[in-house]
C-alpha cells in the first residue's frame, strides 16, 4: 500500500544506471537529483537538502554541520557512494542519530588493478616513453635509453593491508617479488601469511622497500604520514605509489623528494586537493605520474556501488538492517 508522505530522498550528482534505477522503483520515495557529473554548487546543495529524509553523496560531498542543519530534523539517512568516509562529519551525524551507508568491499578488485597498473606505469617511465614517441624523442635503440626499475627480484612495502592491500600484494606476488613488507596499527598475521608479509615499522618499510604502495585509510595518525622523514628514509632508487587519500601524502615534501632525486618517481591517484590545479609544481615532474582519482572506474565497479548505495539508502530509510553500514 502507498503510504500516505513519501520519503525525499536527494542524490547530489549523476550516478550509474543501475543504481538510478534501483531508486526509481521505490514508490515510497520522492526521488530528486543533481543532473550533471559536476558537482551541485554548495548553496544550492543547502537548498535541495531542506526537509529530505536521505541523502546518497559522493566522496567530492563535504557533510558537514552547516549542511545537516540546512537539512533539518528529517534526515535520517546518509548513504555515500564510496569506502572513504572522510567526507563526512560523523560526529555530528551521530549525535543527530543518522544512519550511514558505504561501499566496502565492492571496488577491492578495481582498486588494486589501478594501483598495480599505475606502479608499473610509474616504475617503467611509461608516459616519458609515450612523450618520446611523438615528440620525436625516439631516434634509435639505445642501451641505457628510458630504463626504469623492474618488480622482479624485489622488496614492496604496503602501507595498510586491508582488503585493498592484499588484492594489491596478491597482483604483484606473480611479478617475481622476493619480500613483502607492511605496516599499520598492528599485525595481521592471518592476513599477511599468504604473501609471506613481515610486520614492520614505517621508518623501516621505508627504508628497505623498492616499491612502496600506499593503502591506508585517513585517519589522525595516517595524515600526513608520507613527509619530509618518510622520504628521506626511502632508497633513492625506490618508486612511491598513492592510492589511498591525498592527505596522507605532504605532497610539498614529495615534491622536493622528487625535484632532488631523493626517491626516483612517485605514481598518486589521489592528491590534496581534487581536482590538483594544473600549475601545481609535481605537474612540471617527468618522474610524476598523476591520476584523477579512478581507482574504481570500471563500469562494474562503478553500477555495483552505485546499487549498494542505492541499497544502503532505501532499507535505513525503511528502518531495516543495511547491506553495509557504517557503525558509528
């Protein structure tokens, strides 16, 4: 039976087909959206938001308190399209007792398939040997021409093995590396024993690794993690890749690093901030490979946790248990 009100529920951008449908099917809902892949201007975002019940947001959406009160007393639900919940202010979404949906889980294959592809990118010099080609760079073969460094015979530090981190070691293990290294808030022994992964300290993962591969989430200790000290500590044949949060890098830090020949290249698919204005000095850096955050962009990645957000919004909405939660 159709209930007497339906629910507002407000989507701030364009999201993939299946999960727009998913949403279009729930007749107790009013569903409005933000049609563009832009992102909706913050006051009109105040505006849309006034009297909604739910809210599915992207991880570009800060949630904040001037927003939850622009909101007002209906909302009930948060459901954000992606892992990372730095976005939102939890602890004011707690207090107001909003329930939070994410999408763990579900972009782990396409995560790590970027971060193997932007390691090898980086570590082969791949967009300095494509440049060659069509500046006319390429006159002959050459011996020592555009070698890079090779993942055989080597030690890979990862820095958090979550699921991201062992979909990551579990790609590279094939390419012939000898040791793998790991740190974060404590051992995870289970984890760890398919890869013969050894615990370590950060100085030390930084120190004895060839490639080091961020995958950690942001928190207060991991902001800023990757400085001045980190880099010092890393061999300067090593390759530094980012697919976490750009927070964790001090990305003035890796610049210098990079600038000086510290450390010989860096591949981020994240930064601070995002979009990274195109005058921003790692963009002047052959040995700098930067993405625009597309981690999990593949079309199925993409249409999965546009439906378990989708998911996620509607059974908080109707009080019932969500397929992924965020327990706050």
């Amino acid at each position: 039976m159709r209930p007497v009100r339906l629910m507002k529920v407000f989507i701030t951008r364009r999201i993939p087909p299946e999960g727009s449908a998913a949403l279009a099917r729930a007749a107790d809902c009013e569903v409005e959206q933000w049609d563009s892949d832009e992102p909706i201007p913050r006051e009109d975002l105040e505006q849309r938001m006034a009297g909604a019940h739910g809210l599915l947001c992207l991880l570009s959406d800060r949630i904040d308190k001037k927003l939850l009160d622009a909101a007002g007393a209906n909302l009930k639900v948060i459901s954000t399209m992606s892992v990372g919940v730095d976005h939102l202010a939890l602890d004011e979404i707690k207090k107001r007792g909003i329930r939070v949906g994410y999408t763990p889980g579900v972009l782990t294959d396409a995560t790590a398939e970027l971060a193997v592809s932007l390691l090898l990118t980086t570590c082969r010099r791949l967009p300095e040997a494509i440049a060659e080609v069509k500046n006319g760079g390429w006159t002959s073969w050459k011996p020592l021409w555009m070698c890079g460094h090779g993942l055989s015979q080597s030690t890979v530090g990862i820095v958090g093995l979550g699921r991201i981190g062992q979909a990551i070691a579990r790609r590279l293990k094939p390419f012939g590396v000898q040791r793998f290294l790991y740190t974060g808030r404590q051992p995870r022994p289970q984890e760890a024993a398919e890869f013969q992964a050894e615990f370590v300290s950060t100085p030390e993962l930084a120190a004895e690794s060839d490639f080091i591969v961020v995958a950690c989430s942001l928190t207060p200790a991991t902001r800023g993690l990757c400085n001045k000290d980190f880099f010092q500590w890393m061999k300067k044949t090593a390759v530094f890749v980012n697919i976490s949060r750009g927070e964790v890098v001090d990305q003035d830090d890796l610049y210098q690093a990079l600038a000086s020949g510290q450390i010989a290249a860096a591949g981020l698919d994240v930064t601070t901030p995002e979009p990274l204005p195109t005058d921003h000095p790692l963009l002047t850096l052959k040995n700098c490979v930067i993405l625009p955050h597309i981690g999990s962009a593949t079309h199925r990645t993409r249409n999965i946790m546009s439906v378990l957000a989708a998911d996620n919004l509607l059974a908080g909405l109707r009080g019932e248990p969500m397929p992924s939660e965020l327990k706050l």
